[in-house]
C-alpha cells in the first residue's frame, strides 16, 4: 500500500510538472534552456547510490530543521525528483515529433491559442503523456536503493522483498511481482490494440 501511494503521487506530481518544463523547453526559447535541456538527464545519468546518498544528506542536513524527519514524504520527493528526467524526456519526444501544420491549420480556421492546444495540440501529446506516467509509477513503484537511503523506518514493497529474502521470499512478494507483470503485460496489450483500432 505504501508503494502504490508513493507512486501515485509521485507520478502524478512529475507528470504534471515534467510535462510543463517539456512544453517550456521544446515550444520555447529561453535564457537557460540549454543549461536545462542538460539539468534534465543529470537524475538519469548519476548512479543511484549517488544519488540516494546525496539525497539523504541534503534531508538529513538541510531539511532537519524544518522538522522534516527521513520516511514517508522524503521517499514521494526523491521519487518525483528522478520520475521528472523521465517524463520530460518522453514528453520532448512526443512534442518535438509532432507535424506543426497541423496547429497552423488550426489556427488558420480561426482558432484560438487555447482551443488550438486543447482541440489539436494536447489529445496529439496525450499518448506520450501517459507513456511517461506508466514510466513513472512503474520506475517509483519499482526502485529499491534511493529508497532505501531516505525511507528510515517506512517499508515499502522493494524493501519488503529485500528483508524478507534474508529469510526466504515469501509467497506475497511472488504473487504481487506476477500481478504487476501481468498489469504491465495488459497495459501495453491494450495500448497496441487502441493504436491499432484508431489507425483503422
């Protein structure tokens, strides 16, 4: 239940956020974008345990005075912080794949800025949206050793398995990793199959 509750919000908050900062980059030119455009796959490209560490210094450090103690909200923000690369990454190539004719005629049909992104621009994103929200979740859901480092005495599933193997993997870490592959398995099943269906 903890894992899913982190990576419910956690996803939501990247997706939110990472799709921002990717129309802000691709659709925009601005002082610093460059810098940004790199910003974005430092999270991805640093090991985890780099990242966990320093993570955990800057909660333990940083944030200790504001009464902020290591355990279920540090878990949700170092989530979102290596969720956001990913979803800006995919959104980029969503938006950057897009044909521009398509909302120049749009416009030249007299349409506005706002029903122009919203008629024409964002049911066209919206695929790449949700790629990147199924990433999301399932890299939170999923990731074990940033969590370890900034999840003090919270428990969530990864951990679960890693203290449970110590002893032997119990029968529920067997059947909830199936039912996450059989989800994941249907989920990109369906996908094809609406693709499919909307190209006929």
């Amino acid at each position: 239940v903890t894992s899913i509750e982190v990576a419910l919000i956690a996803t939501l908050v990247s997706m939110t956020l990472g799709t921002l900062l990717a129309f802000a980059l691709v659709r925009h030119k601005f002082r610093g974008s460059g810098t940004g455009n790199v910003l974005v796959f430092v999270p991805m490209a640093t090991p985890e345990i780099v990242l966990g560490a320093s993570l955990l210094t800057i909660f333990v450090q940083g944030f200790s005075n504001v009464g902020l103690r290591l355990g279920f909200w540090t878990i949700v923000m170092a989530h979102i912080m290596f969720a956001i690369s990913f979803v800006v990454v995919t959104v980029k190539a969503r938006l950057q794949s897009l044909d521009p004719r398509l909302e120049e005629a749009a416009q030249d049909l007299y349409a506005g800025p706002g029903s122009t992104f919203w008629k024409i621009t964002f049911p066209l994103v919206l695929p790449g949206i949700v790629g990147a929200a199924l990433l999301a979740f399932s890299l939170s859901f999923d990731d074990f050793i940033i969590t370890n480092f900034v999840s003090g005495n919270e428990t969530t599933f990864p951990k679960f398995v890693y203290i449970s193997y110590l002893r032997g993997i119990p029968a529920q870490a067997n059947v909830i990793g199936f039912s996450m592959f059989v989800i994941a398995l249907a989920l990109v099943i369906g996908g094809q199959l609406v693709g499919n269906a909307r190209k006929k």
